[in-house]
C-alpha cells in the first residue's frame, strides 16, 4: 500500500494505520423520485393555507375599512350632513358594494363583508364597527 492511504497515529508506538473511508450510500433505484412525490402531495396544503392567509387578510382589511368609514360618518353626522352618504363615500371602490350603514340616532354602524375567495364564506367574516357623533344637538 502507499504510504499516502495511512496515516500517522497519535499512539506513543507512532505507528501508521490505514484510513478509513466511508461509503457512500445510493439510493435505491425504487426510491428515486421520492422527494418530488412529497412535493406534489403537499401542493393541495400548501394551496390551502395560502387561501385562508388571503382570506385572514381580506378580514383584517374589511375591519380596518368598517371602522374608518363609522368614523367618518359620525362626523358627517356631527356636522349635519348625511352620514350614509359619508361612510359610502370613505371606502374604496371595491368595497361599496359590500357595505351596510345604519344609523340610529347619533350612532352609525357599518358592516362590511370582505370579498371571499370561497363562494359564501365572506359573510362569516364580516366586520361591523360602531361610532358615535356625541350627544343629540
């Protein structure tokens, strides 16, 4: 053997011993592929936590609208003008079809159902918000 495949062992007696080397492990021909298989049986998951990610989203949005377009109708009715009218006017465009304003009083409540990607499942998720306009003049 040569003398390169030893080497020097940290004995006392420094003698030289053969290095071992280990194998590589190959995969068996059955089990090539497998990885790609996982992949493709997890898509379907993975597909369906990025819609309910998007559709949490869309929730968050819905609330954060319904609040602004309360506020901005109290307001608009603390000023005397019509506050309906108001909270339609401070959402954006694709939202006002979806929104319901009541007003009773000197109390505005808007509802806004966010668009669902799951047909039905955006009334589940509709968010309500509620402002005052202060005491009655």
């Amino acid at each position: 053997m040569s003398r390169s495949r030893f080497v020097r062992s940290r004995s006392r007696c420094r003698q030289w011993t053969p290095v071992r080397r280990e194998r590589r492990v190959r995969a068996r021909p059955r089990e090539r592929g497998q990885a790609a298989v996982e992949v493709v049986a997890l898509l379907p998951l993975l597909a369906a936590v990025a819609l309910a990610v998007l559709q949490a989203l869309a929730a968050g949005i819905a609330g954060e609208l319904a609040g602004h377009a309360a506020h901005s109708g109290a307001v608009a009715l603390a000023e005397g003008r019509d506050a309906a009218d108001a909270a339609r006017a401070a959402v954006p465009g694709w939202s006002r079809a979806r929104i319901a304003v009541d007003v009773h009083g000197t109390r505005v409540r808007v509802r806004i159902t966010p668009p669902a990607l799951v047909p039905g499942l955006g009334a589940r998720f509709a968010a309500t918000a509620t402002a005052d306009a202060g005491a009655a003049p």
